[in-house]
C-alpha cells in the first residue's frame, strides 16, 4: 500500500483510540488508531454516503 497521509480529529488529541482518515484521489481509508495495520478502503461514493449517514443521525444508539 502506498504511504497514506492519516488525519484523526482535533477532538482525540494525543489519544489512542481515535478513528483515522487518509484521502486519495482515488479512494478514502479508514483505520483505528488502536488497529492501524486493519485498513478499511471506500470509494469516494462510499465515503460520502457514510458521512451523511452519520450527519443523519443513522447510527446514533
């Protein structure tokens, strides 16, 4: 795999249980800092359909 530029929100600060985004023209991945080595690939389509679930309240328990 090429070498990703990961990005974690603000909000975990130094922590280690954070998620982890790395965005390529290509495709968006997705890891926890607790896992790095599992690496989750969406398409941009993918991506975007999962953050406006998110927005959208789907997955709130």
């Amino acid at each position: 795999m090429e070498e990703l530029d990961w990005q974690r929100p603000s909000a975990c600060g130094d922590g280690n249980n954070c998620p982890e985004v790395a965005i390529t023209p290509d495709a968006v991945y997705l890891r926890s800092s607790l896992h790095p080595t599992s690496v989750a690939q969406l398409t941009t389509d993918e991506w975007r359909d999962l953050l406006t679930a998110i927005r959208n309240g789907e997955f709130d328990v």
